[in-house]
C-alpha cells in the first residue's frame, strides 16, 4: 500500500505547510476555486453524464446527477463558505489564576481528516472547502460510481491550491478504486490521518465504525420521525409533512416514520395520508389507522420501525400521548434528526427536552438537517456521537483546542 501511505505522508507535510498560510490566501483560493466550478460547468456535466451511464436505480441516479443548477449551489456553498471568519486562533475562552498565569483556549485546526464517501459528488466541493477554510488538509476517498465527477471537482481544487502558491497536496483525491485501501487507511494510518468521516451508507459506516484506529465523525442512519401532536394546525402539519418525506427522498435528513396522536387520526390523519399517497408515496401503517382506510393500507410491522426507505416509503403509527411518542423515538431512532408538530409550548418544551436527537426540531421539517440550511456554508457530514462535534458539522466544528498559558517567570511552589 505504498500508494496511500505517501498520500498520508504528503498530507502531513502539506498540514504543517497550512498553518503558515495567510488566511486571505485561503480565502482567494476559494473564490478562484468557486469561479473555475463556473467556467467548467459543461466539462463538470459531461464527466457527470458518464458516471450516470452505469446508474440503474433511480435513488442513487438522483443522490449522483449534477445539472447546471445543482453545480450552480455547489458554487454557492463554496462562496459561502469563504465569506465565514477564520475559526483559527480565536480565543474560546480565557481566566487568569491567582498565581498571575494567564491561561487562554485557542481553537487550532485538526490536522488530516480522511472522509470516505458514497454517490453525492458535492461532498468533494463542500468538504475540500471546508476543511481549507479550517486550516485542515483532505484525503478524499469517493465512490466508484461517481469517480469521474469527483475527480474533476478535486482537480479544479488543486488548480486554485496552486494558483495561490498553496501545497496543492493540502487537498488529495484518492484515484485508486481499490476496496483494500479503505481498510488500510482505517487501520494502519494513524500516523497521517487524525480523523476520519464516513458519508454514505449504512455499511459503510458500518464498516469505518469498526474497523477505525482513529476518531470516527458520523451517523449511522437517519431515521428521522416527526410527532403530529393533538393541539397542531392540520395545514400547516400537511406542508411540513409533505416536504419531511417528498421534497428529497434519499437525504438522511428526510422523514421515515410519523407519529400521530391517536384523538386526531380522522381530523389530521386522514388528509395527510391521503396527501401522501396523492405525491406519490407509499404509506404503510399500524391497524388503528388502516381501519380507516377500510384495511386496504399496506400494514407496518415491527421492521418498518426500524427501517430508513430513502424511498417514497413512509411508516406510520398511532401514539396516546407525547410520553409514547419520545419513548417510541428513543427506542427506534438513531439520534440524527425528529421533530415535533403542535401549537402546545409545554408539549413542544417535553418533546425538544426529552428526544436524545443531535437535531430536535418543533414546526419545521426535517429536511433543514443540513449544516448550509444552519448557516454553516455547507457541512462535512452529521454526526451524531454523543461526544462533540455533533449535528452538521461545519466550519467551526472542524477544530480543535489548545491551551496557552503564560506567566512572568512563574514557577510552581510544593
């Protein structure tokens, strides 16, 4: 594996190179970077178009295919991203103890962060942007079915690297399509990498969860649900519900299971699903409801819980009480994103204090998991760890600290 153990080695080197990079070079590489995407948006959409060629599920097709518009938010994001302050070097905090040491947490960079990714070409834009912006480097490992698209984002990166004299190895994409590569840069290069991102998945993620030596940021699945409280306005409900499950269907921040109070089945229920079903959904529901419906409902079961479609799928259950709902969502979800619907502050108050989610919404869906929609710029991945970062982890989220102390000769006495 002499291949990626020099690209780790490179990594490290051009690591210490970008840390005595102007900040204003940093940010004039991502302008050139965001203006090449612009001018090569035809050549982006050829090598796209070649990839597509080999897709046949009509999922994967929609997570993979750019069009003028889709590059034109890619470009977007890196400008966006450029306009964020330096996130290195700020003063976190500071105190000064009664010896006169002043101790201050300055926020450095990580070092060399390895994201490993499936289908979604802008993840290469957004993540080489990000993690320049940080002061990080990037070892980027895409999918095979998207290789074409994401090599020629990586390249347009290296032009603007080295356009402003920047080590152009601060940004590296991994052309090899050697599955045995994964793993040794999960075990065997801790030395180069400090941290590694999984996007993509369930195994996958899987996969990199287990078989990693270094510090893992990422979410298993996302199993998102929504709660439709009793006290909630069924037009608004219907919006929101519409757009959690229809608007992108294969994002991990889309709807899978909505949760119903069961004293509103007729009066909100009814119109939903059959919303639903109208856009093209498929509904699959518990007996309460599919009486309804005269049992002509596809019925859930026990795995329909559990399960994230990334599909025109929904599952849907009948809960008594708000108490049902968050224990239904701490038994099934997967810490990623949940919201609650209702024009009760107490219930919204129980709901966004008791669900463990990385993303707790109230009235809004849950497609807004998504570090641009926070005004992050864009976002490496989700994470869900209990440990920080957690949520859409952006720009400030990709550092680290440290604690600078100084004195005026001071020593310790016994």
């Amino acid at each position: 594996m002499k291949y990626i153990e020099n690209i780790g080695i490179k990594a490290k080197k051009a690591s210490a190179h970008l840390r005595k990079i102007r900040h204003s070079k940093i940010k004039k590489t991502l302008a050139d970077y965001s203006l090449l995407i612009k001018k090569n948006t035809s050549k982006i959409i050829k090598k796209n178009k070649k990839d597509l060629k080999k897709i046949k599920r009509e999922r994967l097709f929609d997570r993979l295919m750019l069009n003028k518009e889709r590059i034109k938010q890619i470009e977007i994001a890196v400008n966006n991203i450029k306009k964020f302050k330096n996130p290195i070097g700020k003063t976190l905090s500071k105190w000064k103890r009664p010896n006169k040491l002043l101790i201050q947490k300055v926020s450095i960079p990580i070092g060399v962060i390895a994201v490993i990714y499936e289908s979604r070409p802008n993840v290469t834009a957004d993540v080489a942007a990000l993690c320049l912006k940080s002061g990080n480097c990037a070892i980027l490992r895409g999918g095979s079915e998207a290789y074409h698209t994401n090599k020629i984002l990586a390249d347009l990166f290296r032009k603007s690297l080295r356009k402003n004299k920047i080590d152009e190895n601060c940004i590296q994409f991994i052309e090899s399509k050697d599955r045995k590569i994964v793993d040794h840069i999960l075990s065997k290069m801790g030395n180069y990498i400090d941290v590694v991102v999984p996007r993509g998945g369930k195994n996958l993620v899987k996969k990199v969860q287990k078989l990693s030596k270094v510090n893992v940021i990422g979410h298993l699945e996302g199993l998102c649900h929504i709660y439709l409280d009793k006290n909630s306005n069924l037009k608004m409900a219907e919006k929101i519900i519409l757009n959690a499950k229809m608007r992108r269907t294969s994002i991990c921040g889309a709807l899978e299971t909505l949760l119903i109070h069961e004293k509103i089945v007729l009066s909100h229920g009814f119109k939903i699903i059959n919303s639903l079903i109208d856009n093209g959904c498929e509904v699959r529901v518990d007996n309460k409801i599919n009486k309804h419906f005269n049992y002509k409902l596809k019925r859930a079961d026990k795995k329909d819980w559990h399960t994230e479609y990334l599909d025109k799928i929904i599952s849907i259950k009948t809960v008594k009480n708000i108490e049902e709902a968050v224990d239904h969502i701490l038994k099934f979800g997967t810490m990623h994103t949940d919201s609650i619907i209702t024009n009760d502050f107490k219930n919204a108050k129980y709901f966004l204090t008791n669900v463990n989610s990385s993303i707790a919404m109230h009235n809004a869906s849950t497609q807004f998991a998504d570090g641009g929609e926070f005004g992050f710029g864009g976002e490496i991945g989700i994470s869900t760890n209990k440990m920080p970062p957690r949520g859409p982890v952006g720009i400030n989220q990709l550092t680290s600290y440290k604690y600078i102390v100084k004195g005026k000769g001071t020593i310790r006495s016994q």
